[in-house]
C-alpha cells in the first residue's frame, strides 16, 4: 500500500456535501487514472470509484485498485454507507473518533467532553440550517437526506455514550423513511436502540403489532415512495412503490421478514 497516500487520506478534511469546512482547498489536480471524474477530490476518487465493498460482521473493507488503497471501519461507522466520509462534516466525524479513542485508552472525562460536543454542534450548527440545501449550501435535497443519516447516525452514537437514550432515539426517527437511507444500517440501529431503551419484550410487542399502521408516502423525492409502518415515533419502509395495495396483514409479514427483527426474535 502506498504510505504517503495513506498520510494524505489521514489528513484529508472529511467534508459534507456543502463541504463548508473548507473554504480555503485548493483545485484538485486533473488525475487520468479517473477519466470518469478527473478532477474530483481524493475522497471522492477513493469512495465514489472503490473496485468492491466488503462487509463482515462489524468490519467494512472499502478496497480501491486504482489508489492502491483499503479503507477499514468498524463500530458506528459501519452503519453508514461506505462513502460517508465525502458526505459528513469532517469536524464531526473528527469528534466521535477522538472520543472512541479516548474510551480505548480509559480517559472517560475527555471521551464524555467529545461526546458532548458533537451533540452541540448538531443542535447549535446543524439543526439550524432551517432550510436544508437552501441554506446548508447542499445542492439538492438527496445530497441534505444523505447528509443528515450520516449526521443523525453519529448524534445518535454520542447520545447513547452519554447515557441519552431518548434522545438517541428520536434523532434517527425523522431520517428513516427516504431513499438515502439504502446501503445504510439506520434501521438496524434504531431498533437496537429501542430494545436497549424500552427492553426487548416491549420492542417486539410494537413490531409484532406495528403492520396495522402501514400508510404510503407520496413519491417526493428523495423521499421514497414506499409503503411504511410506525414505530416508536419513527417511520419505517416495508415496501416499495411497486406494491400497488398493501394490508395490515402483508405489511406485518414484512416487519417479521427484516433483518431488524431478527435481534427480538
């Protein structure tokens, strides 16, 4: 593996989609080994172009030929798309590694200080861009929802660490029924969040009995246009757009059939 590629990834700002954190970054250099995309940034080039993604367990290998690179993540990051890192704010994703990292080596007081701070820069920042891509600089409303499953997925990690499983919670449900959820674990971890905070009997009890408020959500995109079902204030899809009808009784059969389920069966 290249090293001075992998000191270059290391220092590379990790951005959002409006990528304000860097105000002051230079023109990429034109790159033939992309003539898809010759002058995307690294971390586009990196993520956006990787030859395979590779999930084991709780590990993602994101191998890219053409740089001679492999990404690993592991832990949070693993619900997340693989390309998270070219559509989240560096100075946040910065704060929870610095904070697991702190964890690892016993220093509660410092990880607790990071913790903290994402959590203000979600409610003193992030949540104030009323407007999304109007005045979050986003360029389309695909780029915000992506935005903010990566965002919201985080938050809620730092919640969890703080002992706020509440809140935890209801920072994922608004960004749970829209089409950027796909290639992401989101659900997943909202419901295991909700069997840590409500217990598992009565997690099953709400998705054994969730198939009675399915309704459909208009096609508005990136919203999806799905058939979803309510759970714990969150909305969550069970099928697609090409279901024309969808009864209690078939969208409770979905529930029982997602990965999801799985962990109160």
């Amino acid at each position: 593996m290249n090293c001075s590629l992998l000191l270059l990834l290391l220092g590379i700002a990790v951005c959002s989609c409006s990528r304000p954190e860097r105000p002051n970054s230079r023109p990429q250099l034109s790159d033939s080994r992309f003539p898809e995309c010759p002058d995307c940034d690294l971390e586009e080039k990196l993520y956006y172009f990787a030859d395979t993604v590779i999930r084991r367990n709780d590990t993602v290998f994101v191998v890219n030929n053409r740089l001679d690179t492999t990404v690993v993540e592991t832990g949070i990051f693993t619900y997340m798309r693989s390309s998270y890192p070219v559509m989240t704010p560096n100075y946040l994703t910065n704060l929870i590694k610095q904070a697991i990292q702190a964890e690892k080596t016993g220093n509660s007081p410092l990880a607790t200080k990071h913790y903290q701070a994402v959590v203000s820069f979600y409610q003193d920042d992030w949540t104030q861009r009323k407007g999304g891509f109007e005045n979050g600089g986003f360029s389309d409303l695909n780029d915000y929802y992506q935005s903010n499953v990566n965002v919201t997925t985080l938050v809620s990690y730092a919640y969890e660490r703080l002992g706020r499983l509440p809140e935890a919670i209801q920072v994922l449900a608004p960004f749970l029924a829209n089409a950027e959820t796909d290639h992401t674990k989101i659900h997943l971890r909202f419901i295991e969040l909700c069997v840590r905070h409500y217990g598992r009997a009565a997690t099953k009890r709400v998705l054994d009995e969730c198939g009675r408020t399915v309704n459909h959500l208009a096609d508005a995109p990136p919203e999806a246009d799905c058939w979803r079902v309510s759970v714990f204030g969150g909305q969550i899809e069970v099928a697609s757009f090409d279901r024309k009808t969808l009864t209690p009784a078939e969208a409770q059969q979905l529930v029982w059939e997602q990965d999801f389920y799985k962990l109160i069966k």
